[in-house]
C-alpha cells in the first residue's frame, strides 16, 4: 500500500466531479451520488447520529440523518461520498472495506467535492474574487470561502478585507 497525500485526495475529488460531469457551481453532493451510482436515503435517526455508509448486496448505500439541516446533511454527505471515491480509488480495496476506516482521507475529499479547487478559481475571475458571492454560489459561508480562496492564493492571507 502506498502513502497517499492530501493533494492525491483532493485530485481523486476533481476527478470525480469531472467525470460526473459537474462543471459548474452549485454543486449538489445529491447529483454527484447520483452520477456515481451510489443511492442515498434520508432516514430518521436519532439525533448524535449524521449517517452511515452500508452495505446492501455488496453496494454502498449512504444513509442520511433526515433532521439534520441542510448545510450538515451536504458535509456529511459529501464525507460518506469521500469514503466510497477512497474505495473507488484503490484497486485493492473491497466493500465493505475491511479494517479502520480513515476519515482524514474523506475529510480532505469532501472538502474538494464542496469546494473544487479548479472551479474556485475559475468562478473568482468570473466575479472578481468577490468571497460573498462565491459563498453563495457555492453554498458555504464566507468565511469558508475566504479560506479556501487563501489556501489558494487569491487573497491575501493578512491585511484588510473590505465591508462595501
């Protein structure tokens, strides 16, 4: 088994939104489930409990936690859809994967899947790195857009951010 770094991962990400087919923001984890074949459920459950990848016939099936808003039941299901692209990922790997699960390597996909790091900065020269738009358009809050549009450059990471 080979080490795998965050930057793999976020690549893994890229490329699944690329061969969905999703090109342009929003991106809505449902669609991306969908093109990939994975169904997905809204289930009540009880309220500690987000969701849960399982496994019917040998497939996933990703569980989702009906009363959980709308912005935590899209992370979450971005992170269920990060463990099966890590599954998808690796020519070795089965499901049911056996053994530990490895949430970081989800983590870091999900994070790809909500915020593409290529549509970022593409929609930024579109709408002159204007975060408070982006954010809306993307469906995180601003200071997440802010963030990522940091990690990529495109602010600066100190000085002022004007309110206009």
């Amino acid at each position: 088994m080979s080490l795998k770094t965050d930057a793999y991962y976020r690549t893994v990400a890229d490329e699944a939104l690329r061969n969905t087919g999703i090109v342009e923001p929003p991106i809505t984890m449902e669609a991306v489930a969908m093109r990939l074949g994975v169904p997905v459920r809204l289930v009540h459950l009880p309220a500690f409990f987000s969701g849960a990848a399982i496994n019917e016939d040998g497939m996933p099936v990703l569980l989702l936690n009906s009363a959980l808003e709308e912005a935590g039941r899209r992370r979450h299901l971005a992170h269920l859809l990060g463990h099966v692209l890590a599954v998808l990922d690796d020519s070795q790997a089965t499901y049911p994967r056996e053994g530990r699960l490895d949430h970081h390597e989800a983590d870091v996909i999900a994070s790809e899947l909500i915020l593409p790091s290529w549509m970022v900065v593409e929609q930024a020269a579109k709408w002159f790195n204007d975060h408070r738009y982006l954010a809306r358009l993307f469906g995180v809050t601003e200071a997440e857009m802010l963030s990522k549009m940091r990690e990529l450059g495109l602010v600066k990471s100190r000085g002022l951010v004007w309110d206009y």
